[in-house]
C-alpha cells in the first residue's frame, strides 16, 4: 500500500501526481535493481502534498461558493486526513526502528 493508497481502493477520482515507478519495486539491496529508499519516501511525501493541495483547492471553492457539490470536499478533506495519519505512522515506525538499530550492541 502507497502512502496514499486510498486511491487504490476507489475513494476519491482525485489521482495524486506520482513519479513513474521503475520496472522493479523494493528496498535496493548490495546487489541493486530495486527501487531506493530514499526515492520511496520522497514519492510518498509528494503524493502526500498533491492530496493536501487538492483538499485546499476545494476548500477554497466551497468557502466562495464556487463549488457545486460539498461532498466532492468532504471526500477530499478526510483523504488529506488518512492520508497524513498514515505518513505519520510510517514515519513513526521508521523512527522506532532507526532507534532500534541503533541501540544494538556492534561485537
């Protein structure tokens, strides 16, 4: 699952800006031909901004009354919310296991 991954299960018709995967997935081990880790969480954070800018687009046309269905930002406004929950979580387990890592004992 992405990090915006609710796109995958049909919740909104809004399609994040992605970056085009290469031909394979995974964290790159010594011998390569995965996708880095660093590439991961960038595309993850910048699928995470795209939600949140659409999600403030139709704040902003309901808020002047250019919007013509308030559901399309109801759906919009708990996406960006999911959305930031999840990158959060992600983030936090990453930070647990950096600390854990690094608490191991070098012998």
């Amino acid at each position: 699952m992405s990090v915006s991954g609710i796109e995958a299960v049909g919740f909104s018709p809004y399609v994040a800006p992605t970056v085009a995967p290469p031909a394979t997935s995974g964290v790159q081990g010594a011998a390569g031909g995965g996708r880095e880790f660093g590439d991961m969480v960038i595309d993850g954070i910048e699928r995470l901004e795209g939600v949140q800018d659409h999600a403030d687009r139709l704040a902003v046309q309901a808020a002047t009354g250019d919007l013509s269905d308030i559901h399309d930002y109801t759906l919009a406004a708990t996406e960006a919310d999911v959305t930031t929950k999840l990158t959060v979580a992600v983030r936090n387990k990453a930070l647990e296991a950096f600390t854990e890592i690094m608490r191991m004992q070098v012998g």
